[in-house]
C-alpha cells in the first residue's frame, strides 16, 4: 500500500513537471537572430554626422546582404526614416547599401573612410544573436547658388534691382558699410550709382583686394536682393556664404593692399574664386531635402 501510494506521487510530479514545461514552452523567446536597422539622414551642412535638426528620409531604399547566410532583402525607408532588417542569421559578413537616386544632385557623405570618400556599401557588418546593429546613410542634395556677377550690378538689369525700393540709399549705405577698397588699396564708399558702376568694371586683380572687393560688393548685394541665401553651406569653401563674407570682410580690412609677391595675396585671391564661383551660380547645398525617385526595384 505504501510503495503504490509512493509511485502515485512520483508520477503525479512527473505529470505536473511535463504540464509546466510545455506551459513555458509557449513563452520562451529564441534569441537566436539579429537586427540591422539602416537610418537615412539629410547632411545640411555636409559634415557626414546626423546634427540636431537635420531631417530623416522616408521612401530611400536600402539593401542589406549575407553571402554566407544566402540573405539579400531590399526595403524603403519608413515614414521615420528607418528600414528595420529583423530575424537575420548572426554572421559577420552583412553589407549595407543604399540606392542612388535618379537625380544627380544628390551627394552621399555617410558613412565615409578617414579620408572623408563614402562608402556604399558598407561591409564586414556584424550581427550578433539578440542584438541591434544600427547603420546611418547621410546625403545632400546641391542646387545653383542664385548669384549675379558684378557684371550684372554694373548694367541695367542690376540697377533695376538696386532701385526696387524707390532709392539706392539703402543698398549704399549697405556697401559702404564693407572694407571695399580700390586699385591703390584706398577706402570706397560709393555714395552714387555711376561711380559704383564705374568702380565695378575697372576692376583688375593688379591689387588682388580690389578684385576681391569687386566679388564681395556683388554677393552682398545678392544676399541683400535675395538671390542668394546666407545661410546656403559652400561645400568647397566649408562653411555658409555669410561665413565667407566675413572672412572677405575682415582680409580687406586687415590687408587693403595686395600686389604681386604680397603674402596674403593667394589667401585673397581663394576668396575670391569661392565669391566668384558663387556670383557665376555654383552649387551650393540646399537647406531642404531636394526631390528623389529611384529606378524600380
């Protein structure tokens, strides 16, 4: 009776023991597999790193890959701008890529190698079972600066615009306020429209501030009508037109005068260029997301 009432017992154990295992079956989570989520990032400033307030992308599609594992999926961003690759096999072989748009204004600079050239795809991505693996894709977009030559400002078409207001006063007062200087290295303050006109279309680079001063009264006066935007970031340059109108400002201030052999001569004459490349309509980096399609994947 004892042993019957001992076996009973066992078995009702066992039962229960069986009953709680395959309960918990049911729950139990695999963490077996991986992710890799890919974010894509508008670079305003071109910089390659995702600052505070430069916007995600939706709708850019990415593909992530494995040789090893016989894995290639392709997928759009979301409206975050995130595509989420889940249940991946953990390898140390995945590649991320991103697709290149149609419109050939777009420019990637992340993920980039140590000398600031992109890398698409990005290779050796290693997914570990249970884990995220994050991946970020910065890009820019460039379009034409807006500017007008000196050219302009010195005919008709740029006086119209002078007088917009009904005077000059304004736009006067404006360049006076610059460190224009001209052919001797002297102060100009233009304080009438032919003799700013006259000083625009005999400017030479004899006294490379001069010809620098001719470039920096055309950009102020395009910011000031709205052509181009101050706060647009010059790739070549590395900073936004106001920043080089700054810097253009303040060499003429500091070195007025600057013939051949004169060591901030070159310095100038690289501001110059950037002003110049930027009055003729050079690209620049647009403050907005521009357009982007794709071809069908």
């Amino acid at each position: 009776m004892d042993m019957q009432l001992s076996l009973s017992r066992r078995s009702i154990r066992i039962v229960v023991l069986s009953t709680l295992l395959v309960a918990g079956a049911t729950t139990a989570t695999c963490l077996c597999h991986g992710t890799i989520i890919v974010k894509k990032f508008y670079d305003a400033n071109a910089n390659g790193i995702k600052d505070s307030g430069e916007p995600l992308l939706p709708g850019w599609p990415m593909t992530v890959e494995s040789a090893l594992k016989l894995f290639s999926s392709t997928r759009s961003t979301d409206s975050t701008g995130h595509a989420t690759f889940a249940s991946l096999s953990p390898s140390n072989d995945y590649t991320a890529q991103e697709a290149a748009p149609v419109q050939s204004n777009w420019v990637q600079t992340a993920p980039h190698d140590g000398s600031g050239h992109p890398i698409n795809p990005l290779t050796g991505i290693h997914v570990y079972a249970g884990y995220t693996k994050y991946v970020a894709f910065g890009n820019y977009c460039t379009k034409a600066s807006g500017g007008r030559t000196p050219g302009y400002w010195s005919n008709k078409n740029g006086l119209a615009t002078l007088m917009d207001g009904g005077t000059l006063a304004p736009e006067l007062t404006l360049l006076s306020n610059l460190n224009l200087v001209d052919a001797n290295g002297d102060a100009f303050d233009p304080t009438t429209y032919p003799q700013f006109q006259t000083w625009l279309l005999a400017s030479t680079a004899t006294n490379m501030a001069y010809k620098l001063s001719s470039h920096l009264a055309a950009m102020r006066l395009n910011v000031e009508a709205g052509f181009v935007s101050g706060s647009s970031f010059y790739v070549p340059f590395g900073g936004t037109v106001n920043q080089l109108i700054t810097l253009a400002n303040n060499s003429l201030a500091s070195d007025p005068f600057t013939p051949s052999g004169h060591p901030e001569r070159a310095y100038q004459e690289q501001l110059k260029n950037y002003l110049d490349a930027l009055n003729n309509g050079g690209k620049v980096v647009s403050a907005r997301p521009c357009t982007y399609t794709f071809d069908t994947y």
